[in-house]
C-alpha cells in the first residue's frame, strides 16, 4: 500500500510528487500515455514559480535550460515597460519549453523517491474509510491513503469521484502546431508584427528545437470531439488573418484549444484532491496556466505529507481547497477579462484603448503583472499584519538568503531576536537566528511553502500559530 497516488505526470502532478518524496511519503504516479509529451504547450514560467524552484534548490537546472526575458507589462498583451519595483529579485518571464520543465521535474521527483508509472490509465476509484482504491487499464490495482487527480482539464478522477465542473464552454477555438517555414525569417518577423496589431490569437516564432510555433484563430468552436486539425486546416487559417501560409510544412504536431472557463465545484472529496486543469481551465492568457497548477501542488504537498507523517492540525487538509479555489477564481476571471480586451470588435477595442491608457500609471502596471505572476496572492489567515498570508521574497539574511535555507521543505522561524524558541515543533520546523534588513518584525513563522503563518514578538502567540500550521508539539 502507498501513501499517496498521483493521477498524471505534467508538471502539476510531477511537483506534487517531488515534494511529497522529499518528505519520506511513499508515491506512485500514473499517467495514460507511454511517453512524455513533446508538444511545447506552455513556453515558460513566471516569478512565482521561479521562486518556488529557488526555494527547492531546483532553480539552476531551470536557468541552465531557459532563457530570461524581462517582466514587461504584458496584460492582454499590451505592451508597457516594467513597472518601477516589484517585490522579487526574479524580475523576468523564463522562458522555457514545457517538454524541458516536465523533464526536469520527473527527474527530481525520481530522485526523491517518487515511483513513475507510464501508460497506465485510472479505470475506476473506490473510497474506504482508511484509503483508496484506484483500478488501473492493465487490470493491476493500487492502494493508497491518498490519492491526488492532477490529469487535466478532461481530468478522468474529477468525473469518478462526481465532481462538478461548472463555467463557460469555448466561444474561440485557437489552432496550434509546430511546424517548418519556408518564408526568410525577416519577412516573417515583420509580417507577424503587423498582424499582431490588431490579432493578439495569432503569432509563428521559433520553438527552440528547429521548428516553428504557429498560433492562428480556428474558423469554428469544436464540440471536444472534433479530430486534430490538418496542415490544410492550418494553412487557410493563416491566409485568412495574415494574407500568407508563411510556407509552413511538415508539422510536427498540430491541435487546438478553445477558451473554455471552468472551475472544479470542490478540490477535494474524501481522500481524493483535485490539482491543476483538473480543478482549474480557462483561456491562456498570459502563460498562467502550468503555474497556477504547480503553485496548486506547491501548497497540497506538505500538507498531504503532514496527514500522513500524523501531525496535521485539524482543518489543515481542507485549507487546500480553501487557499487555492479563491486563487483559481481569480486567474479565471483575469483571462476572462483578457479575453474580451483582445477581441477585435470595436467596443472591445475601445476598452482595450482605456486600459492601456491606464497602465501606463505605474501603480496600475505594477498591480497587473502582480496578478498575473502571482506574486501578490494572499491566502486569509485572519487577522494580522498584511504580511501574514503573503509569501516572503527570497530576503537577505547576514550569513545567506533565506531561500537557501528552504531546500528541506520544513517550517521556519527567522528569529531577529534570539529570544524565541520553536524546540517543540523541532522535528517539522527549523529555528533561524538572523537578521535581515527587509523584515520589520522581530520574528517571521514561513508555513512550508513560504507563506508567512505569523509575524511578532512573543513566545506565547508563537507557540498559538505553531499548534495551528504543524499540530500538536512533541511531549
């Protein structure tokens, strides 16, 4: 018997099981297809999933792979200069193709532990009152405490476990492909600027293997059955919004996506969660997709394994869906908003005008890619100071930073004062004595994931947030 099974190995299901291998939890990870995908779906990551590998010692592999482009405004894609601060030494977009990030994920999920199994698809689940029973294609059976739908937006354990996924369905399909060009580059270059104008569903750029991204409207909303598109497809598409073909031949791959908005009705139904498209789809609007299901694991992670290491607090397992829904909510409404602020009717044009003119306040700029990288999600603690619920930037500390300190996963006091003591709690929280020129508290309490848990002074409001994030202290 598992600890925890993990339906999908993307990105969303690949971090989860890292971090619950760090922690000595015992996962099995399946997923339907025999392979990785190749197809370059997600082109990059933002700040605060930047941080989140920072904070596992896993940003140099991303870095050594990627390439950073400056965090610009981007919303709606429209274009303004970077706002004058943001709250991150990651003041880029790494670019990244999503085959790269997958890769470098499994291997550190496989490193720690995690036991990834390929073409294997989930038939049926049966709850019990101490685990989970998953069926798989291959008629073999696994058991498990926990067991975690990270198998995208047509999730196949939101639909077992009877999960409603309420929204909108897509109004807009878009074609997407790799593909070769035979059109000189500089031709393209200036022809894709000048359709991009008005056309923001449209581009053709290199995909970093040789090969050409091509992103065009499709003439029609498919009903979710509709075959892939053909070359064919793809070629009157591009005649029709940019006048050319571009020369484009021998795909790789070619499909479509629709705008479809949705959100899973709960993250959670007894001992199986929800994480990622399968709790969460909407139009891609900028690049928050693969984050916002990353960040997903990022927060169920250690909290999963606290259930299973016997010290979870009460209530901890449902502040996944508590935490994370309302983030979810609010990236669907942004690329809602998106969305229409890229249509090219004139109303919408008309708006589009005003928030540009908008953004160029920088206070307005800076709030938007905020949003977007999320990096001023702040999850409700209740009262306190309004850096309790926020993560902590990657801060200097006297001797370090205080990411370098994360690698582990644990909890962690940054004590200024010297005067606290989390002995207690020793077995799941570290005890830093440091200063640090960017905390203005005494003392700072980071939950696993870096959210701040409590800031102040005294050891009894302290030992209060202890019980209430890592459960009951040793005896």
């Amino acid at each position: 018997m598992s600890d925890v099974i993990v339906v999908g190995a993307g990105p969303t299901g690949l971090m989860l099981a890292a971090e619950l291998g760090q922690r000595g939890v015992d996962v099995v990870v399946v997923d339907r297809d025999e392979a990785p995908t190749p197809f370059v779906r997600a082109l990059g990551i933002h700040v605060r999933t930047i941080e989140i590998m920072e904070q596992r010692g896993l940003l140099d592999r991303f870095l050594a792979r990627g390439t950073k482009y400056p965090l610009n405004g981007f919303f709606a894609g429209i274009s303004k200069p970077a706002p004058s601060y943001l709250d991150t030494e990651h003041g880029y977009v790494l670019g990244i193709p999503q085959p790269e990030i997958d890769r470098i994920l499994a291997d550190h999920a496989a490193e720690v532990g995690a036991d990834i199994r390929r073409g294997k698809r989930v038939d049926t689940i049966e709850q019990h009152d101490d685990g989970v029973t998953a069926e798989l294609s291959d008629g073999t059976t696994l058991h498990a405490r926990y067991l975690v739908g990270c198998d995208g937006g047509r999730s196949t354990v939101r639909k077992l476990i009877g999960v409603a996924f309420p929204g909108e369905p897509s109004t807009a399909d878009t074609l997407i492909g790799e593909v070769d060009v035979t059109m000189p580059a500089d031709e393209m270059a200036a022809t894709v600027a000048e359709v991009r104008v008005t056309q923001k569903r449209f581009g053709i750029g290199p995909a970093g293997n040789g090969s050409y991204r091509v992103v065009v409207p499709a003439a029609d909303v498919a009903d979710g059955r509709t075959p892939p598109p053909t070359l064919d497809d793809v070629k009157r598409q591009l005649v029709a919004v940019a006048g050319t073909d571009f020369g484009v031949h021998s795909p790789r791959w070619l499909s479509r996506f629709g705008d479809a908005t949705r959100l899973a009705e709960y993250y959670r139904r007894g001992r199986v969660f929800l994480a990622g498209d399968a709790a969460h789809i909407h139009p891609p609007m900028g690049g928050q997709g693969l984050n916002l299901g990353v960040q997903d694991a990022f927060n169920l992670g250690w909290k999963l394994a606290a259930a299973i290491g016997g010290w979870a607090p009460e209530g901890l397992l449902d502040s996944y869906e508590s935490e994370r829904r309302p983030v979810a909510a609010d990236v669907l409404d942004n690329t809602r908003a998106q969305a229409e602020l890229i249509s090219t009717t004139p109303k919408a044009q008309a708006v589009r005008r005003l928030f540009a003119e908008l953004m160029d306040f920088d206070d307005v700029n800076r709030y938007l890619v905020e949003k977007i990288t999320a990096i001023s999600v702040r999850y409700d603690f209740g009262n306190g100071d309004d850096l309790v619920g926020r993560r902590l930037r990657n801060i200097t500390l006297s001797r370090g930073t205080l990411y370098s300190l994360m690698h582990d996963g644990r909890g962690l006091l940054l004590d200024q004062s010297g005067a606290l003591s989390v002995d207690r709690w020793g077995d799941r929280v570290d005890h830093v004595v440091d200063t640090s020129a960017d905390v203005g508290f005494p003392a700072v309490l980071l939950r696993p994931d870096g959210h701040v848990a409590w800031a102040g002074d005294t050891q009894a409001e302290l030992d209060i947030h202890l019980a209430r994030w890592f459960g009951d202290p040793r005896v």
